[in-house]
C-alpha cells in the first residue's frame, strides 16, 4: 500500500472523494464542542458540489486501494493579487488505512506542487489538540506562527 501511486483526481472523478469528506466533516464536529450535525445533513446541506475550480484551483491528491480512493489532500492553489498562495484545505485516510505513511506522502507531495507552481506563501489550519497533525505538517516543513486566526460559525437558532 506505501507504494500506491499518488494520482491527480480529474473532474469526472471528483465525487470519488465525497465519502471521505464526509467522514472527515463528521469526526471534526469533536473539536465544536456539542453541537453534532448528522452526516446526511451535512452531504444535503453543508458539503457543496465539489468542483475543480473556484477563483483558484483545486488539486486533489488520491491514494488508491484497488478502484476506491483511501486517502486525500486537498490543495488549492489561488492568487489573491500578492502571488501565488496556497492551502492545505483537508487532508484525510480513511481509519483502516492510517499508520502506513500515507498522509506525509500526500503532503509532501503537495509540498512539491507548490515548489512547481511557485507558490509564495502557503498554509494549513488544524486544531492545537491535534497533535498528529501537528507532527505531520510539521514533517513538512510547515511551522506555527504568530497570528490570531478567528472563526465565525453559524449558530443554531
């Protein structure tokens, strides 16, 4: 499995990593507190079509096992008027598969896209209790910095 190619998901094959999403979206509820929100709402209401572009580019980066997609990262690439920046906006293995080194292959080569792309800046959020994704990213040669990053989220009415 460690030595599974890492492909560049096209348009037609986007949907393919809808169910992972999906479970990522569901097991980040533990970091909100209470609030829970089912997994068939969050595929009607919250998760929106994915497409391979917005203002910017999507890249999504797969592992396979077999025909199904295992593991993601999902990088987008923009440029907001100041350069090329990019994001780490969700990296994902399916529970079954972790431990065998997948995500830090993933990473780096997103890494690698942004080096090709010449992005100037790039980044990735994750929760401060998340200490293996603290780990990798850092394996990476990503490194906290000084900003305050606020959130707004929707309240329940």
């Amino acid at each position: 499995m460690a030595e599974a190619p890492i492909e560049v998901l096209s348009k037609a094959e986007l949907d393919e990593v809808r169910p992972l999403l999906l479970d990522l979206l569901v097991e980040d509820q533990d970091h909100y507190g209470p609030r829970t929100t089912p997994r068939e709402l969050i595929d009607r209401d919250l998760l929106g079509p994915i497409t391979p572009s917005f203002t910017g580019e999507n890249v999504i980066l797969a592992i396979r096992d077999g025909a199904e997609v295992v593991a993601l990262c999902w990088c987008v690439i923009f440029d907001p008027g100041t350069g090329l920046e990019g994001e780490i906006a969700e990296v994902y293995v399916r529970p079954d598969h972790r431990g065998q080194g997948l995500a830090r292959r993933l990473l780096a080569r997103a890494v690698d896209l942004f080096r090709e792309r010449q992005v100037t800046f790039a980044a990735v959020w994750t929760h401060g209790s998340n200490a293996a994704a603290i780990r990798l990213y850092r394996s990476a040669g990503f490194e906290p910095t000084e900003q305050l990053v606020m959130t707004w989220l929707p309240k329940e009415d």
